[in-house]
C-alpha cells in the first residue's frame, strides 16, 4: 500500500511539474528570436541578385504582357520590392503583383502600377505608333522579331511615351522621330535606354 501511495505522489509530482514548465517553454518558444525574410541581416548581394533575377522571369512571363505595357520592378537591400509602370489590363496588373508575392523570400511588396484609362483613340495611336517604329523599311523592323519586341509603347490621353531598351542612340532616335510622325500624338517622351547604361532596376523588356 506505501508502494502504491509512493508511485501516486511520485506521478502527481511529476504532472505537476510537466504542467508548470509547459507555460514557461512556450513563453521561452516565444522569446526565441525568429528569423525575418524582411531583416536586413538576412540578406546579403547575392541573395538579393538571385531575388531581383526571379522577379524579372515572373514580370516577362505574364501571359498578356505585351509591347503596350510597361512593368518595372525596385528590389531594396532587405528584400522588399517595390512594382512600378503602366498596363492596359487591371488583371495584369493584379497578376503581377499575385505572382511576385509568391516569390520565396520576398519581402513586402508595394504596387505602384498604373492602370491606363479605357480610350478607343489611345487605342488607335498604339497600332498606328506600332507600326510606325517597326515599319518593315526601317531599321528598327529586326526588333520586332523578337518574342517581346523591347522598345515599348506606352500611350496615355494622346501622350506617347517610349520605354525599352535599344542597342544604339541611332536606334532610340529613330525611335523617337517615328513615335513623332503619327498624327493624332500630342506629344512624345523618349525613355529608351542603351544596352549596356541600365540603371539598378528591374527595366523588362
């Protein structure tokens, strides 16, 4: 009978123990720093390389992103990405912020894309500016070859801004000047970059 008295005591110790020390292994659990996706120790150059490459391939491979839209992206030190630029289609926009935010080891992600107002005429100045910079006589027609042709027409209320990357000032030139030949253009901004002078964003082509 002592025997069996002892082992009860010995198990209600022991319970007792177990459920005084649980709450206090939780609250240490709790106290134990976390590593942060966001933490600016975490992150080091080639991570963030490797972070900013990603999001490029999620921006270009957007089923309906096309030579009409424009979409850019800023990777800061701690992993937050900041989208810029300007689309036709509010659901591309909406898939490229989607898209980004699925992205391991993304940080926070804030949406600076502008949608482009619905307009029939806006829409009639981007087939004209089209085929006005890749004319089939003009130098810039091996450009439109490409999968995604790189200078990007971007058309606003009648304003036509140019955006991309061109290989030579020549090109961006001739760019600019048959942008400016189409009627109905109120006016003309030439973004074209050179290859080779990008700055530190993501510039999709």
């Amino acid at each position: 009978m002592r025997t069996k008295s002892f082992l009860k005591a010995l198990v209600a110790v022991m319970v007792g123990i177990l459920i005084t020390s649980a709450p206090n292994a939780r609250a240490a659990q709790r106290m134990k720093p976390s590593p942060s996706l966001n933490g600016s120790t975490d992150r080091n150059p080639n991570n963030i390389k490797s972070l900013s490459e990603e999001v490029r391939h999620q921006l270009v491979m957007l089923p309906y992103y096309s030579v009409f839209d424009w979409l850019q992206a800023e990777v800061k030190g701690n992993g937050s990405i900041t989208l810029m630029g300007e689309v036709t289609r509010p659901t591309l926009k909406d898939d490229a912020v989607t898209r980004v935010r699925r992205i391991e080891g993304a940080g926070t992600v804030t949406d600076k894309i502008e949608v482009l107002p619905l307009s029939n005429m806006d829409d009639q100045l981007r087939i004209a500016v089209y085929r006005s910079v890749y004319s089939f006589n003009s130098p810039l027609f091996r450009y439109a070859t490409q999968s995604l042709p790189p200078i990007h027409i971007i058309v606003k209320n009648g304003d036509v801004t140019l955006k991309g990357i061109v290989a030579n000032q020549a090109d961006s030139d001739l760019a600019n000047l048959a942008a400016n030949q189409v009627p109905g253009v109120f006016s003309v901004r030439n973004e074209l970059q050179i290859e080779g002078s990008t700055d530190e964003r993501i510039s999709e082509r």
